[in-house]
C-alpha cells in the first residue's frame, strides 16, 4: 500500500474541513476503508453540504443572479411566463436588461429601455435584443427597416392585443435584412404588405398577418420576399419560416420575387381562421432526386 503524506503548513482548518480531508485521503489510499466507511453509514461532510445546499429556494439568489439565469430563457413563452410568477420576478424578467419596450402611454422619455415608437427601438437595439412591443392601442410602422438581428414581440396575451398598423401609401409595414424573429403580433396593411423581406431568416410564430381589402387587392401581400442572393453566397441562408400564423387578406398569403420558393406548406383549419405553417426557401436546400 501507498503511503500519503500531508503537510500542513501555516493553514488553519476547522474541524469539518478536516474531517473532508481526512475522508478523501482514506478512501483514495486504502478503498477498502472507504468502502466499509459507507456500508457503517459513514456521510462524508461535502456530501451533507450538498443535500442541504439543495433545499436553497431559487428566491434565496439575489438579483443578479436571477437575472443572469432569466437571460438564458426563451422570450416567449418562457420569460413572459416568469413575469407572472410575483412582482420580484416581473420587475426582474421584464428588465431592460433583458429587452427593451415600445409603449406609447410612458410620458418619461429618459426611463431606461423605454421608447415611445418601433423605429427608435429599433435604433437604439442592439444585434440579438428583443423589443417588447405594449399591448393596447395600436402601434403605427411605415416602413420600418430593420438591418440587425433582433426579436419582436407582442406583449399582450393574445396577438390581437398588439397591433402594427402599414397606412396607405408605404410599401411595407417593418423591411428585414437581417435575421429576425416576430412573435405574438397583429400586423396590418392597408394597401402593400405586411412583411418586406430582402435578406436574412425571418421566422413569423403565432402572428397575425391582415390585408384590408381594397380594389387594388392584387398589389397586397401579407409577405413578400425579394431575397435573391446565391445560397452559397457570403455563407448566408436566405428564408421565411411561418409557424402557426393566421393569414387574411391579399392577393394570396407570400409572394416571392426573387430565388426562394413557397415549399412543405400545412393548413389548419380552426372556428375562426386559418392557420398556417410554411417555408419559403432555396428550392436546393430541400430538393428530392427524382
């Protein structure tokens, strides 16, 4: 058998911590004891440390730590869902930290994460954050351009309670060149479509797309795709993934001007709508030999 030696110099142990060196060291050095130290019911210390640890309530973490840990969830459902748990977590998920806000009722312009319309929430955002878009009302968006990665979303309950309004005369209600996602919105055109995109992946989940009708109905498009860059190019992947939208209105639901084609489109029919599920891609990506 190998012999250990310990030296401790200057250090001070409390009588605990030694009792975890001691056990380590015995049950590295001769396994034998170790084993007969567990069949007596021997519980070396670190182990009681962890069952007590374990009984922490996750209220206990102070707010930074909290967080650091909202920060890894999904804005919706997920985050939204936390900020109903109490007004610590609320104040805590709903943090500009975490996303900025779009509310046309805040009078204060100098709160922090809080803008009075779309467009200067998008201007001030940076590449990856999600703007919280205010149920009630409506929220007017001409022609929105947004060139950088980032997450809208509705923040009512339901998508008709956030509303984005294209008025007559623009081409587009929001204009993506970049990848983004929007989620649990009501966007509407009076005359064009609803969503312009040029480049990027652009996901629409449990969305509202509405076209007013209009004697030039054949000129609106809830979606429009003009992407028409090689799928090779640059690396990128040009697309537009709908999943469980409804889409009224218009000419027909996507229109595409460029390289990507309408591709594995579901339909279901519910009392009152039409839900739909499709993508719009490079027809390479997902062509079968025949």
């Amino acid at each position: 058998m190998m012999s250990r030696n310990v030296v401790l110099v200057g250090s001070c142990f409390a009588a605990d911590e030694v009792q975890v060196i001691l056990s380590s060291i015995m049950a590295e050095s001769v396994p034998e004891l170790g084993a007969a130290a567990a069949a007596s019911g021997f519980v070396p210390m670190e182990k009681k440390r962890l069952k007590s640890s374990s009984r922490m309530n996750i209220n206990d973490l102070d707010d930074g730590c909290l967080m650091h840990i909202f920060s890894f969830l999904t804005p919706i459902p997920d985050r939204y869902n936390t900020a109903l748990v109490c007004h610590r977590w609320r104040f805590l998920a709903c943090h500009p930290h975490h996303w900025l806000r779009v509310d046309r009722s805040i009078k204060d312009s100098s709160q922090p994460g809080v803008f009075p319309n779309l467009e200067n929430a998008i201007s001030a955002a940076r590449p990856g954050d999600t703007i919280l878009i205010a149920a009630g009302g409506s929220h007017v968006a001409h022609n929105v351009q947004i060139n950088k990665p980032l997450c809208l979303i509705g923040g009512g309950a339901l998508p008709d309670d956030t509303l984005l309004i294209c008025l007559q005369g623009s081409e587009s209600a929001l204009e993506f060149l970049a990848t983004c996602k929007i989620a649990n919105l009501t966007v509407r055109a009076e005359l064009g479509c609803c969503l312009l995109h040029r480049s990027g992946r652009l996901t629409i989940e449990g969305c509202i797309l509405q076209c007013e009708e209009n004697p030039l109905d054949h000129l609106s498009y809830p979606i429009i795709s003009t992407a028409n860059e090689p799928l090779a190019a640059k690396g990128r992947k040009d697309s537009v993934n709908v999943l469980s939208t409804r889409i009224e209105g218009g000419a027909r639901a996507v229109s595409t001007i460029g390289a990507l084609v309408l591709q594995r489109v579901r339909v279901i029919c519910s009392r009152t709508a039409l839900l739909f599920w499709f993508d719009v891609e490079h027809l390479e990506t997902t062509q079968v030999a025949s």
